[in-house]
C-alpha cells in the first residue's frame, strides 16, 4: 500500500468531486469502468494509488474538461513517484510513513511537545538519546539508524521551501536531561539558532502555567497550500501515532493549538527562557 501524500489526497478529492458532480454513485462509476466500488472508494480516500490510464477513464465517464484531465494524469504520475522515504521504509510503520509523506509536502507546520524537543529540532546527539530511552532496545547499528532517518526528514522538510514552522515544547523538555550534559547543551544552542531562522518560532510554556491541555501529548498539525488540501492532525498514543483528518477533530485540534499558543512565552520572552537555562546548567 502507498503512502498517503498530499498529492495522492489531492487526486482522491479530485476524482470524488468529479464522481458527484456527474451523479454517479460509487457502485454506478464502478460498473462503467469494470471495477468494484471498493477499489473506487480506495481510490477516493488515497489508500490505493490509481493508474494514469485509470484516472483518465474515470475522468472522462464524469465529462470532465479536458484540462482537467490532464491535470489529474499529470497528478497521477508525479504521486505514483517514490519518496525520500523509501529506503527507511524498513525502519517505520505504515502511520509513520504516511505523516512523513504529509509532511514533507505541508506548507504550514505547527509542533506541540510535552516532554521533548520537537523532532524537526532535535540534534543528532539529542536523537541518540531519545532513541536510547525508547520502548525498544536498539543496538548501536539501529540507534544510528534511527538517527539518520530524523536528519534526513529534517533535510527534506527545511532544504529547499522550508514550511512556516511553529514549535511549542514545555518547560519540563528543557530541564528533561536526554544524553549526557554536552548533549543537552548542544541542543539548547540548537534550539535558539534554529528560532532565528525567519520561518521558525519556538515557543515555551512554563512550569508556572501549571496543567494545560496540551500536557496529555504531543499534537501536529499539517497545512498545505492548495486549498483543495485539508488539514492533517496527529497525536500521539501509547499505541503509537493517529492521524486525524475528520472535521470534529480538526477542530479540536486547531483549538487546542491555540491554546497553547497563549499559555506560551512569546517568542521573545522564550528565548530569554532558553538563555537562562543554557546558563544555568
């Protein structure tokens, strides 16, 4: 099965749109084209990749302009191509790999951490002892593993037209030693280089905000620029990670982001945050 990327989503919301606005059904559309309602549903939700030519038929049975056709070809090719991804592909569950594919497309990122820096921040260092301290016990080879797959989804988030990315982490994640004291040092410096960049925000909620609701996890929310794109939460689980992309959870979502927009340091006053703390280690 192929990873849900924005562009497999985007065809998937194109060939839906195109389905009602000719009145077919599922079922209906299935039956002109030979096949079932399930594999047609799949092609709607990105669960399945659809081929050129299938996306052509489909298209042109719902009197689709034929621009229009040749923008969802096109879309179709470009979404069947392999991601960076595909080499760790080994290392991840199938939830990872489709929010790692999101990812990389979005256009708008925003990062909550309770109990540790941001992964997009964190450092390599930083990395070896998230990995160290996981649920698994990993050998060296497999921590360096881990370690390479972060950096090369930080390089492909930031390369080229690097995201909006707006970091919130909690207090607790600073003072939290991961690694030894050059590890955590290394990260705090990292920390306040990364917030200078002028697509980065890093903000701080202090222990003196006391409970907030963001202190049960860690909450993502993707945006991407084409509007026919919705948004993209995921939240972390004692069973790993969930993706949410149902109205009623965006919203809560959205909702708790805020939050915790105001209950943080401005920006400003965050960095000072993060200077006090490098200072007294």
């Amino acid at each position: 099965m192929a990873p849900k990327t924005a562009r497999a989503r985007r065809l998937g919301i194109a060939l839906r749109h195109h389905r009602e606005a000719a009145g077919l059904t599922l079922e209906a559309a299935a039956d002109e084209i030979n096949s079932t309602r399930s594999t047609l549903s799949r092609y709607e939700n990105a669960q399945t990749l659809v081929s050129p030519a299938t996306v052509r038929a489909l298209l042109t049975l719902y009197g689709a302009r034929s621009e229009e056709v040749a923008a969802a070809v096109a879309l179709a090719k470009d979404a069947r191509k392999p991601g960076w991804w595909v080499s760790y592909s080994y290392l991840l569950d199938r939830r990872t790999i489709d929010f790692i594919a999101l990812e990389a497309e979005a256009t708008g990122i925003a990062n909550f951490e309770p109990s540790v820096v941001p992964g997009l921040l964190q450092t390599a260092d930083y990395i070896r002892g998230v990995m160290r301290g996981g649920p698994h016990t990993l050998s060296d080879n497999e921590v360096e593993e881990r370690v390479h797959l972060r950096l090369d989804r930080q390089h492909q988030v930031f390369e080229q037209e690097p995201p909006i990315f707006d970091a919130i982490l909690d207090e607790a994640a600073l003072l939290r030693p991961v690694g030894d004291e050059a590890a955590m040092q290394g990260q705090l410096n990292h920390l306040l280089k990364m917030s200078e960049l002028p697509n980065i925000t890093v903000q701080v909620i202090p222990l003196a905000a006391g409970y907030h609701r963001g202190t049960r996890g860690s909450l993502h929310i993707l945006e991407f620029a084409d509007p026919e794109d919705p948004m993209i939460a995921s939240v972390e689980t004692v069973a790993g990670q969930m993706i949410l992309d149902r109205p009623g959870d965006l919203r809560t979502c959205t909702k708790i982001m805020e939050h915790l927009r105001t209950v943080a340091l401005s920006p400003t006053a965050s960095r000072d945050a993060l200077l006090k703390i490098l200072k007294g280690r």
